[in-house]
C-alpha cells in the first residue's frame, strides 16, 4: 500500500502600493484580503500577507484620494505592486466683488499645478469649475477687468472643494492726510 502525504505550503506575499503618476510609495492605504480588513501600508507603503497558500487571494486596497483597486492573486504568488490612481475632483471658485457682493462675471481664473494648467472664464455666478487630482497642491491667479488681481494657493484633499474669493475694486483709492510736523495721520 503506497500512502502519499501532501502538505500546503504557506506564502507570504509582500504588497507594496505607490501613486500611479509619480511612483511614490502610499502609506497607510487599507489593505483587504477576501472582504475583511487585514492591514495598513507601513511608512514605506507596504504591507505583508502571510497564508496558508491553498487557494487564491482576493486583494483589495483603499486610500483616501485615490480610486480603490482589486484583483485576485495566485496562491503562490510572493510580490505585488499596486499602483493607485488618484481621484478626479471638481474644484469651484466663486468670485465676488467685495463692496456689493455680487457675482463677479467674465473673470480670467488659471490654475497650475505639476503637469497640469487649465484656465476659464468666470460664468454670469461668478463660478468656474476645474477637474483637478486629489492630494496636489495648485496655484490659482484670478484677474478681471477694474479688479485687484490675486493669487491663492489650494491644497486639494480627497473631496471636491468649493472656496469663495471677495476681489477688491481696482478702482480705489485712499487720501492720507499727515500732520505736516509730526508726519502722523
């Protein structure tokens, strides 16, 4: 009588997730393994499953910002690397003028960021919208006709984002009158 023994053999595979667009790695992204949450990224974005290598894994990996990813891996694979594809958020700017409040119309707003630039014209609301990637930082420079032009700085996180500038009147100007000896208002 021949007896044949056979014995799984367990699989550690190593999971690392980056940034799809610039390779950086992405801690703290959720790991899932077959529905239930397993782990977080460490500092490094990795993370490491260890099983008993008998049947095929299915691994999901969340972060803020970024489109969930999904796949089913092999038994015995020992490596994967899972690249994340950030968000595509919508970014409104509403302008406004600062002495009567209403909507300011027909204002240039441009926006700038790493390898990407985009500019409108602001709409009879004084709104313009811009598609723009979760988790980057942008310049917008605002100018209309008989206004100060501004600039501002956006840190866009995981969500879509609405901001309000109040633009002042090009137009102004202020009289300062000084005591001729002591030069004080």
């Amino acid at each position: 009588m021949l007896l044949l023994c056979s014995a799984a053999q367990a699989t550690t595979l190593q999971i690392t997730v980056q940034d799809s667009r610039d390779n950086t790695t992405i801690p703290y992204a959720t790991i899932f393994v077959n529905g239930a949450n397993y782990a977080k990224t460490n500092n490094l974005g990795q993370a490491t499953l260890d099983h008993a290598g008998v049947s095929d894994q299915l691994i999901r990996v969340a972060s803020s910002g970024y489109t969930d990813w999904e796949k089913t891996v092999a038994k015995n694979q020992t490596s994967i690397l899972v690249n994340l594809s950030r968000k595509t958020l919508d970014l409104k700017v509403s302008l406004f003028d600062s002495d009567t409040l209403s909507p300011v119309t027909g204002a240039r707003v441009n926006i700038t960021g790493t390898d990407f630039s985009d500019g409108k014209i602001s709409s009879a609301d004084g709104v313009s919208v811009f598609e723009v990637l979760s988790n980057k930082v942008y310049t917008l420079e605002i100018r209309a006709d008989n206004y100060q032009p501004r600039t501002e700085i956006i840190d866009m996180g995981a969500e879509n984002r609405d901001v309000q500038y109040w633009l002042l009147s090009g137009n102004r100007f202020s009289i300062v009158v000084k005591d001729q000896d002591t030069s004080l208002p």
